[in-house]
C-alpha cells in the first residue's frame, strides 16, 4: 500500500531564504486530507541551509550531499527513497498557491492517461513564464529558437512553437516538455521511464524525462488553474558564463542522445551548430555587457583630456604645440584606465550605485596618479592642472553616462530613480516589514501603507490592495511588498499580474525575518534579511578582496627565497603564491568547521586562517564561529594585510589541509 499521496523533492544550493518561503508556501496549502512526504537534498550548500532546515523545517526530510552532484542525481536520491502516488519535482525558488497541491493531485486522479503536469508559472516581476509550456525540440522550434525567432513573434504558431506561444496562458493543453521548477509526475509514469538521466548536471533534464514519458504512452498536460512564483536563476546567476557553458552543453547532450542516430544525424549537426553558435554569442554577449560602460567612459574621458590638452597648452603655455613629440598621448590613456579602473573597483559599475561612490572612486584614483606623478621622471611628467582638469571631466562623464544608461535601462529598479514602496499588509506586520528594509540599509523616499482588503476605516493606510492598480501610477509605485501572513498567495499572484511591469515585488512578513524577490527572469533576485550584514558579502569587497590576494602575492613573489627561509623551507609557499594566483584559494580567510563560518558569505579557502591569527594560550568552545563572524562582518583589505603580514611565516600551510 502506498505511504503518500504526494512526495515532494526539492534540490537546493546556497538560497536558504528562497527555500524557507518555498517551505511555508508547502506548509500553507489547503491538503484537504492528502499526505505530503516532503525531502530537501542539499548539494553541499555553504550558506547555513542544513542547520536552518534541521531546527526550523523538522518535518522535512534532509538529505545533506558533501559536494554538488547535479540537479539530476540530487533528485533520484529523494526519488528511490519514495512511496508515494505522485512525485512533485520543484525549485527552491518557488512559491505555491495554497490550492496548487490539491488541484493538480485531483486533475492526475481523473486524468489516468496523464504522466505528468505543469502549471502556469510567473517571474518575480508577475509576468508569464513562456517555459510553463514547451514543445519536443525539432529543426525548425529549436532554429527560431536559436535565432531568436521566437521572441521577436511570440504568439505565432509558425515561429513560437518550442514555447507553444500560440495556445494562450490560461487554457489547459496537452504539451510535449514540462520545466523542471514544477514537474507533477505520476510515480508509475516514472517506474516505466526511468528515473533522471544523470548524465545531465543541470538543464536540460526536464525535456529529455518529459519525452521520455512522451515514448512511454502517457500524456503531459498544462495546467493553469493554479499558478506558482518561479524567481528563475536563484541558484545558477544566468549572467555567468558558467551558466552558458552548461545551459548549452545539456542541450548538447540532449540532441546527441535522442537525435544523434540514424536519419536523424543530420538534424543533430545543424542543432550542435546552432546550439554552439548561440553560446559563444551568448557568452560574448555577457563579456561585453560588463565591458560596454567601463569601455565608453574610457574612450570618452580619453578623448576629453587629449581635447582638453590643446586648451592647456595654448593657454598656460602660449604654444599649441607644446606637446607635440612627447609622451603625453600615453600617459593620459594611462591616467584614464586609472581612473576606470577605480570605478569598477568603488562600485560605480554596479546595479546599485550612488553619486558618491563615483566622486569618492576618482578622487582615490587621482591621489593614486599624483602619487605616482611625483616618482615619475621630470621628462615624462605632464602637468598636475590636466590631471585636476581631467578629474573633474572624468566625473561629469561618469555621472553622464550612468545617467544615459539609466534611461537606457529605465525599466529596471536602478538607485538612481526615487523608491516609492507600497505595503500591502496590516499594521504589525507592515511595520515590521518597514523595519526589516531599514534594517538591510534600504531607505525608501516614500512607504504607502495599503490595507490587504478592500475597505478600510484607519487613516494610517494610504489605500486598499484593491485600489493598488488604479494608484500605483498616480503614486509613482516602483515597488510593491506584500505581507504573506495577511494575504494568500493565490491573492498576491492575482495581484502581481494585475500591475505595471515597471513594478517590482517582494514577499515578506512572515517567520523568516526576509523578504524575498526578483525584477524579471535574467536578473538575480534580492534579499532583506534581518541577518547579520556582512560587509564581505558586498561585491565591492568581494573584489577588494580579490585584489589585495592578487596584489600580495606578486608583492611576495620577488622576495619568496627570503619568505621560503621564514617558512622553515616549506616549498608550499611557492604553490600557495600560484594557487591564490590563479584563485584557487586566498591569503586570509574562515578557519574552523564548516560549521563555524557556512552560514557565512562564500570566500576560498584560506591558507591564513583569521580565527588563529592571534597567538591564544586557549580557546573557547565558540572563539572559531565568532572569529569568523568578525572577519566577515568588518573585513577590509587592510585587515587581511595586517593578518597576512604578522602571519608571514604561515604562508607555507599545507594546501592539501584547505583545499
């Protein structure tokens, strides 16, 4: 006799807070007397998700992997450990409506031909996911697809059909391929087909497992009476070229597999070729979105102080051609690349930015060039007025480029624009919500309180959630959070789709103390969180943190022989240089268990480990969590040159220890 109505398995990696509101969403649906049999495997996650999951997820399931295996394999681990009627596959960045569970069990349980089933999924920023649909890939859905086809004609049926944009989003349809996010499969339908093809890391798994139930006999339905939030890319960034390499390289595996025999042959090359071809594109189009800004604002601060130049000269000098036949061409292109490279480094490159990360970037950068200025020969100098003068041009040009991108880019949140948040919840939890932004150092310009119903009496609210479609414009509404404990999520998709697309959401308010949520499908989600804030977590430090590794070890490298002796001889030295070289590992970092720092920000492992850089006669039971907790929370470069300095003889740690 089978144990459950339904098990559900959920692979995670490193997104605890999305796990913890897709948990609740499980815990808050309406079962109506089914059995849940709910696994979590974790895929060797460093951000404290099995000790969160052990204590506040007890009813769950944990299967705890100490190294990633691949969404696959995670999965068929859960899967032969089962007994139940139907097996749920979902990401950890979804939410479900309460309803979801109850009505997809009761569709499969009158529709015995069907072997699968997958519901209408929406972004974070409530638009329609296209993948809730799909279509087997042949030669021409997979060329549109390719080429882009697809996107430029949505809703044809001649170039839409690997998405299936020509049926509409809330009619129920039998399709071809479900995504792998939410894939509701009959466990006899898997017994016949077979459980997930391993050879498969991520991606790419959901179509192969859905053609094969395909094959077997059985039918794959979409199901868009009930929907679910997808915050797609959680757990791999799709702005990686990791992302590429292994999106493609299923799809390459895939086409090999099922269309690489026979007549089939040729159809196989023109998908490989296809399939290679869109991920070199796509991989030198993210090269190139990270370089554009910084490149544009190189060319244009080059070509106004080499303008400028003339001016200078004329003017100061009474020659225009006082320049002529020196290095003056060079140095203020060295001077220039200077002072990109201190905006990349100060953040002004970063999604979020503010106008004195840019002032405060170039005037580090132009004391580093008049520090240099002053070493410099007298024949190679050029003149400490065009090195203000271009200071002060290279920062007009910063702000006017960031401002040309932010209207190029004007429907996304940038920190440039004014935040209007609307609070959709009651009074406590509102005010909670409020705290928790103030507490993730998020300042909005203006909070709209909106009652979650539809009449209100207490003129503390601005509004009611009914009226939030009608106001939002009025009220310049660029950001709606809503209080999962006094809505339901059925009510809080209804109301995300009902909204501008400018609008971005966020759900909070409950348990986890965070609030949780995405712009649009490519963008990586965001998090406030009454955490602990790391300042090793911020990407500026995270490179600040790069460099100093990279810095110091060319520093170091010249003089090795004479730390090779500190080091009683220890030849480790020399491959600890490469290895932090090469970012395998760095200098200053987490020491412990990983218990005492995976709940911390993802650094490499240390060859100094902070929590022993002071020389103690004992420790406490807690010094290695709370060392780790400081390192983390007041990290600076500076800091790491202090530790790696008065730890210059422990430069030759074993790298087998850490790695």
């Amino acid at each position: 006799m089978i144990k459950h109505d339904i098990g559900i398995v959920i692979v995670n990696y490193n997104v605890r807070h999305f796990l913890m509101h897709c948990l609740q969403s499980i815990r808050n649906s309406q079962l109506h007397g089914l059995n849940l049999d709910v696994w979590v495997v974790d895929n060797a996650s460093v951000d404290g998700s099995v000790s969160l999951l052990k204590s506040e997820y007890p009813e769950v399931n944990l299967i705890a992997n100490e190294k990633n295996v691949g969404f696959s394999a995670a999965n068929n681990q859960a899967i032969r450990l089962m007994d139940a009627k139907y097996v749920l596959l979902l990401n950890p960045d979804t939410v479900l409506e309460e309803d979801t569970l109850a009505k997809c069990f009761d569709f499969m349980e009158t529709h015995p031909e069907a072997g699968a089933l997958g519901v209408r999924m929406i972004d974070g920023a409530g638009k329609f996911l296209p993948e809730s649909k799909r279509k087997i890939p042949d030669v021409w859905n997979s060329f549109c697809k390719l080429t882009y086809l697809s996107e430029l004609f949505p809703k044809s049926k001649l170039f839409s059909g690997y998405n299936l944009g020509y049926l509409p989003e809330s009619q129920t349809n039998e399709v071809d391929v479900l995504c792998g996010a939410f894939m509701f499969i009959r466990k006899e339908a898997l017994d016949k087909t077979g459980l997930l093809d391993e050879a498969f890391f991520m991606y790419g798994e959901d179509i192969d497992l859905s053609y094969r139930i395909l094959k077997s006999g059985y039918k794959i339905w979409y199901f868009p009476e009930t929907s679910i939030i997808h915050y797609k890319g959680e757990s791999t960034k799709k702005s990686s070229l990791n992302y590429v390499r292994t999106f493609y390289g299923a799809m390459h595996i895939y086409v090999n597999k099922h269309y690489g025999k026979g007549n089939a042959a040729m159809f196989a090359r023109v998908i490989n070729l296809a399939i290679h071809t869109r991920a070199l594109l796509s991989g030198l189009g993210r090269v190139v979105g990270a370089i554009v800004r910084p490149l544009i604002d190189a060319i244009l601060i080059w070509w106004a102080i080499s303008t400028f130049k003339f001016i200078w000269a004329e003017y100061y000098f009474y020659d225009p051609n006082y320049y002529k036949d020196t290095y003056i061409d060079q140095i203020l292109m060295v001077y220039t690349l200077i002072w990109v490279f201190f905006l990349w480094l100060g953040g002004h490159y970063d999604q979020k930015s503010n106008p004195w990360t840019t002032i405060f970037s170039l005037s580090t950068g132009t004391i580093f060039i008049l520090i240099g200025y002053a070493l410099l020969p007298e024949f190679v100098r050029t003149s400490r007025a065009l090195i203000i003068i271009g200071a002060c041009l290279a920062t007009l040009l910063a702000f006017l480029t960031a401002f040309i991108s932010y209207f190029w880019n004007r429907n996304d949140k940038t920190s440039l624009s004014e935040s209007h948040i609307a609070i959709v919840a009651k009074k406590e939890n509102g005010l909670k919500i409020l705290n928790i932004l103030k507490e993730s150092n998020i300042n909005p310009d203006h909070v709209h309180f909106f009652f979650p119903g539809d009449i209100i009496a207490d003129v503390w609210y601005t509004n009611t959630m009914a009226a939030l479609p009608n106001v939002a414009k009025t009220l310049k509404i660029n950001e709606v959070i809503y209080s999962s404990e006094d809505l339901s999520m059925k009510e809080i998709i209804r109301s995300m789709t009902q909204l501008e697309s400018k609008v971005s959401f966020k759900i909070g308010g409950d348990e986890s103390l965070s609030i949780i949520g995405s712009n649009n499908k490519n963008q990586r989600g965001e998090l406030y969180s009454l955490d602990v804030n790391y300042r090793l977590s911020t990407d500026i430090a995270q490179r600040y943190k790069r460099i100093f590794d990279i810095i110091f070890s060319l520093v170091i490298l010249p003089i090795s022989p004479f730390v090779w002796v500190l080091n009683a001889f220890n030849a480790n030295v020399f491959v600890n240089i490469f290895n932090v070289l090469i970012g395998r590992a760095t200098w200053v970092g987490y020491g412990g268990e990983p218990s005492d720092y995976s709940f911390l920000p993802i650094i490499k492992k240390a060859i100094i480990k902070y929590p022993l850089s002071d020389k103690l006669l004992s420790y406490t039971f807690d010094h290695f969590k709370r060392m780790n907790i400081t390192y983390a929370k007041d990290y600076s470069p500076f800091l790491d040159l202090k530790v790696a300095f008065s730890n210059i003889y422990k430069l030759g740690n074993a790298y087998d220890l850490i790695r």
